[in-house]
C-alpha cells in the first residue's frame, strides 16, 4: 500500500514540475525583449496559449492591479502563482460539470429536484433529504423552482460538500 501511494505522490510532483516547466516556457515566448517580466498584453498572449482564451479586460485590469506596485508587470513567480491558481480553478470547474452531465441523465441542460434526490441519494445515501432540498432552492437564482442550470449547481454543491464532510467528521468521532 506503502509503495502505490509513494508512485501516486511521485506522479502528481511529476505532474506539478511538468506544468510549470510549460509555464515557464510560456512565460519566457511572451517576454519580449527578456525585460524579466509580462506586460498586459504579454499576459493576455500568454493566457490563450495556456488556456485558450483571451482574458477580458475585467480580469486584465484585476490582475495588473494586484501585482507589486515597484515593478512594470508579471514577474516569473507571480506568474507562476496565478497559473496555478487558474489551473485549480479550470479543474474544479470540469469537475463541476461532469458532476452536472452525471446528474442531467435526461440532458435537457437544468436539473429537478427529483434529479437531485436521486443522485444524492446515490453518492451520499445518509445526506437528509432536507439539507438536499434546503440547498436546491437556497441557490434558486431564476426563482423557477424545481430545476437548476450548471452555474447555479457550484454553491449548491459546496453547501452540501460542506455539509457531508461535517457528517464524516462527526461519525468518525463516534466510531472511535
């Protein structure tokens, strides 16, 4: 058992050393003239290479806001930082989707209710109904009641996250 979780380790550092490797190289084509750091616009370029969009001018603005006022742009490490940040955000939001494409086994784009208690029921059999339902309709953003669009799901999602890990928690402290 040692060993499986010693290779999963060694992969997922492997992994980490990969994508930084590619952010760097990125970091560096979009350097122009080696000045050792990205302007706006380098960011901008360096983000549809990595991530394949443009970031908007909302989100160009936010993060030229946030880096050190003593220099003209994105220093490597900075740099690095926010990659990793968006790369923890572009993974949450897949899963968020395939967790969505899961529950919507009709793909008519919303879930029910009765979707919801179904797969619940499934994943988290010991989650009451009642958190499962008090969740659906706190997110209710359109106010149409019984189904739910992919953006609403995320806080939906977290609440119960929330409150099947405070279930985890207080069961294992009966067992012992």
């Amino acid at each position: 058992m040692f060993a499986a979780d010693s290779s999963a380790l060694c992969a997922r550092r492997e992994a980490r050393l990969s994508e930084r490797r590619k952010w760097v190289k990125v970091f560096e084509a979009c350097d122009e003239d080696n000045k050792g750091y990205l302007s706006r616009e380098d960011f901008k370029v360096a983000v549809v290479m990595l991530f394949g969009y443009k970031p908007s001018k909302i989100e160009a603005d936010s993060v030229m806001s946030a880096i050190n006022s003593n220099t003209s742009g994105i220093c490597l490490e900075e740099f690095i930082k926010l990659m990793e940040k968006k790369k923890a955000a572009q993974l949450y939001q897949n899963e968020v989707r395939q967790i969505f494409t899961a529950f919507d086994r009709q793909y008519r784009g919303f879930l029910t209710l009765e979707d919801f208690k179904k797969a619940f029921r499934q994943v988290a059999p010991r989650l009451p109904d009642r958190i499962v339902l008090e969740a659906f309709r706190h997110y209710d953003n359109d106010n149409w009641e019984n189904t739910k669009a992919l953006d609403e799901l995320i806080p939906v999602l977290k609440k119960l996250t929330f409150h099947l890990e405070r279930q985890v928690r207080y069961s294992d402290k009966n067992i012992i």
